[in-house]
C-alpha cells in the first residue's frame, strides 16, 4: 500500500507542478499583451486610458514638429475618420516621414494626446520582386491582347 501512496503523491506533485508552471505562463502572457487601436476607436471611447496599447495610422502631413532639445516630436496620428495627438521622445525610426504609416506604442492621457514610448514605422508594402513584376506584366499584356481581338466564336 505504501507504493501505491507514493505513486499517488509523485503524481499529483507533478500535476500541482505543471498547473503552477502554466499559471506563470499565462500571468506573463497576459502581463505583456498589448491591443493594436486606431484613432477613430479612441475617438469612440473604445480604448481604456488606463492601459498601454498600440496606436496605428497615418502620420498626418505638416503635423511633426520637433521641440527646441531635438529629442522630442509632436505629430498627429490619423485615420479615415480620426485624429490622435502623440508626443515622443527619443530617436524616431529612418522610415518615419509624414504621410506614411506608423505604430507607437504608449499610453493615452486625461486630455486625449497619446504619450509613446516607442515609435515603428511602416514600410511600403507594395514592393515587388523583379521577376515576378516582369510575369505580371507579361500576364497583363497577354490579357490585354485577348480582350482587344473580340469575342471568339
């Protein structure tokens, strides 16, 4: 029978351990998750103020501005429907430029302007490997050239 008690208690030990161990994970998991918002789900209320999170948009042109310590940058965050202002201080990324996309990551304050921490450009996704744009246009053509000979009987 002592067997048997032992067996029973290495097991459950184990089974404790486990749960403990994905207990963890989880808390830190959910420690480190940060939402993705947009403007116009600011402008909604659909973002707590409390949180850290993401801001995605258009950086909105003629909106930068660069404080006398040239550290840090004022612009306006925006969308199709809305505007966030952000204040950030520190180095701003090489493909940071007005009108293009950006991610920055913050908090959001009582009056509405959005304070980051870390600021990610977006790179222009329409970029397209050689070969494929010289396939794609032969493609175009030969479609083009269909089109234009009439219906086929």
């Amino acid at each position: 029978m002592k067997a048997r008690h032992r067996r029973f208690a290495f097991i459950a030990l184990g089974m404790a351990s486990a749960g403990l161990a994905c207990a963890f994970v989880l808390n830190a998991f959910r420690a480190n998750v940060m939402f993705f918002v947009s403007p116009s789900q600011i402008a909604t209320q659909e973002a707590t103020r409390t949180q850290r999170f993401r801001l995605g948009g258009l950086v909105e042109r003629g909106s930068l501005v660069r404080d006398g310590d040239g550290r840090t940058v004022r612009f306006v965050v925006a969308d199709a429907r809305a505007s966030v202002p952000v204040t950030y201080t520190g180095a701003l990324p090489d493909l940071f430029r007005e009108g293009s996309g950006v991610v920055a990551q913050g908090r959001l304050d009582a009056n509405g302007r959005f304070h980051a921490d870390e600021v990610l450009a977006k790179h222009d996704e329409k970029y397209t490997p050689p070969q494929l744009e010289r396939a794609l246009h032969e493609v175009r053509a030969s479609t083009d050239a269909n089109a234009n000979a009439g219906p086929r009987r």
